[in-house]
C-alpha cells in the first residue's frame, strides 16, 4: 500500500470550516478502501501573512514540494501570492473546473455537464502592471504558442475521456484583440485537426457569457485562456446551485492542486453554514488524479464513492441550507462519510 503524502492548506474564512469536513471524509475512504493519506499542514494565507509577513513561507513551499498532491482550502486577499504563485512555480498550467448538475439542489437545468480547461499560467494573471507617470496604468497580456498548444490538447484530451458530447468550444474574443487572442484561436483550430473523434467550435467571449445562460445544456469542455476562464466558470457555477458546488484541480505533468474555486466568505467564517461540496469534490479530483497518475485502483474507487456518497446525501437531505437541507458543513460531511463506511455502501 503506498502511503500519499498530502500538503495541506487550511485557508483563511470558511476555509478551516471547509478543511476539517473535507478530512472527515478522506478518514472515511481511507478506513472503506485500505488508503493511507500522510496530511502535512502548510500554512499559507491571510493569517499566515498577519503572524509571519509572508502569505506563503519558503516552509510551506518545502512541505508542497515534498507532497504528491497538495490539497487547499479558499485563501483571502493574499490569494495573488498564494494560488497564483504556485501555479507559476510547479507550472501547473491547466485548470479544471467540472461543472454538473447534482440531484435535489436547485439548478438551471438537470442536464449540465461542462469542463473548463482553462490555461493556468499566463495572460494577464502573469501580474505584469506598470504605472506610467501619475495617471496613465499598463497591464501586460502574455499568450505564448506553447502554452496555447498544450491547453488546447488538454481540453481535446479531456473531451475524449469524458461521457459527454465529445466537444470543445474555445473561447477567446479575437475579432477584438487580434494578436493575442488571434494566436490563441489559431493554435486551437491547429490542434482540432489532430482530434478528428471531436466536435470543435468557437464562441467570442461575450456570446459565449449569453450562450451559458440561454442553453448550458450544449456544451462539454470549453477552452479558455485564464482570464476568461476564471469569470465564466463562476457564472456556469451559478447554474447548479453556486459556488459551493464547484471543485477546481490545478494540473501540471508532475504534480498538482486542488481546491474549491471560490473564495474565502469571512462573512460565513465560523457558522458551520458554508456547502463543503467544492472542496470534498476537490478531494475527490485528487484521488482520480492519484489514481491516474500511480495506477491506484483504490484511490479511483475512493473517488467514485465520494461523489456517489454527495449524491446520496444530497437526495436525503442531509445537506447545508444552500442546498436545502438543515444541517451544518461538518454535519453533512459526517453524513457523507456515513454513507462511504456503512457495511454495504
């Protein structure tokens, strides 16, 4: 049995809320499926920046380093200097957002079914901001050839694995800003042609904001530089029942991160009324992930029965207000693991 060792961060907000209901459920499918997790905390963040000056200290970085998989909790105003660093430094350049309707939460429509694969490493995230003399600011938007070539393979790849259409839609706005996200959409209509199997498309961002709205139901996996990315799969969210409901995975080729993809709610911290979902689903990407990545059939079973054992508790109610039920984060992740360890689960 291979031991996995786990960096850990907490988070700032709902985030230790949100941790400590995620491992109730890692406890539970490790004891169901003979795993056997290492959790090594890495403090990075608000309060971490509040008590050490640095919201990510070279410690945490080490223990990241030495870890198989890092596991985080939703980080405050330091996020630039958590999230986005760590994504450069392990050049985790793809970002996945699976967006799917669950049963007995309130959704748009029960047919959603959608991937983003959003390019994690560039564009205007690269943080390149100059102020020219007292009233004119400058922000750089870098699009390279190859990271266009290796998202737009990822978003075909992802296609292929899925059951769903068996179609991407890259998403850019090049009638606009013709160089960069010229490059980006010629790069993809290049790729296309390597995945014959796959339906492939193209939306302008602004139609593609309307489309999501007026017709979710037609998309699979969409392709998006980082920008666009980050706005557009925050509104699909909103269409199977919120943020709450939406786990993110930051992929590179040797390692990974994986995180709810909302933010930290200090507005919520300490009620116990925050949707654990989109983190117990991160979870849940990390095991396939692990699973993929080490040919670990357990850590693929741990993963199905997380997700089996949300819907489960999703459909009996056992669920936070925002998803109609009436128990608390930590009561519902209980409930969840209830579900993975009873005898014939």
């Amino acid at each position: 049995m291979t031991e996995y060792k786990i960096s850990l961060i907490s988070g700032d907000g709902i985030g230790p809320e949100l941790t400590e209901a995620t491992l109730t459920v890692l406890e539970a499918v490790q004891k169901k499926f003979d795993l056997k997790l290492k959790i090594i905390e890495a403090e990075a963040g608000d309060g971490t920046l509040a008590k050490t000056g640095a919201a990510l200290p070279a410690e945490s970085v080490e223990i990241i380093k030495a870890s198989h998989a890092c596991l985080k909790g939703p980080v405050g105003e330091s996020a630039a200097d958590v999230i986005v660093k760590l994504r450069l430094m392990f050049d985790l350049y793809a970002n996945l957002r699976p967006l799917k309707a669950y049963p007995a939460v309130q959704v748009a429509r029960p047919d959603i079914d959608m991937m983003f694969v959003r390019e994690n490493t560039e564009d205007v995230y690269k943080g390149l901001e100059f102020t020219i003399g007292n009233d004119t600011t400058l922000c750089l938007r870098v699009i390279t050839r190859a990271n266009c070539e290796r998202i737009a393979k990822k978003a075909f790849e992802m296609a292929r694995l899925r059951n769903g259409k068996k179609k991407v839609t890259a998403i850019h706005k090049a009638n606009v800003m013709r160089v960069t996200d010229g490059l980006f959409a010629s790069v993809c209509r290049e790729v296309s042609k390597q995945y014959p199997d796959i339906t492939f498309n193209e939306l302008y961002v602004d139609a593609a904001s309307m489309r999501l709205i007026k017709e979710p139901q037609e998309f699979d996996v969409f392709c998006t530089c980082n920008m666009f990315g980050d706005i557009l799969s925050d509104e699909a969210a909103q269409l199977i029942g919120g943020l709450g409901m939406a786990p993110g995975a930051n992929i590179g080729d040797n390692f990974a991160l994986f995180e709810p993809i909302h933010g930290s709610a200090p507005n919520r911290a300490g009620k116990q009324t925050a949707n654990p979902i989109s983190m117990i689903l991160a979870a849940k990407m990390m095991l396939d992930w692990l699973g993929e990545k080490y040919s670990d059939k357990a850590c693929l079973d741990a993963g199905a029965a997380i997700e089996n054992a949300v819907v489960e508790a999703l459909c009996t109610g056992q669920s936070v207000p925002d998803c109609g039920g009436d128990t608390t984060t930590l009561g519902m992740a209980k409930a969840i693991a209830a579900v993975i360890t009873k005898e014939n689960g």
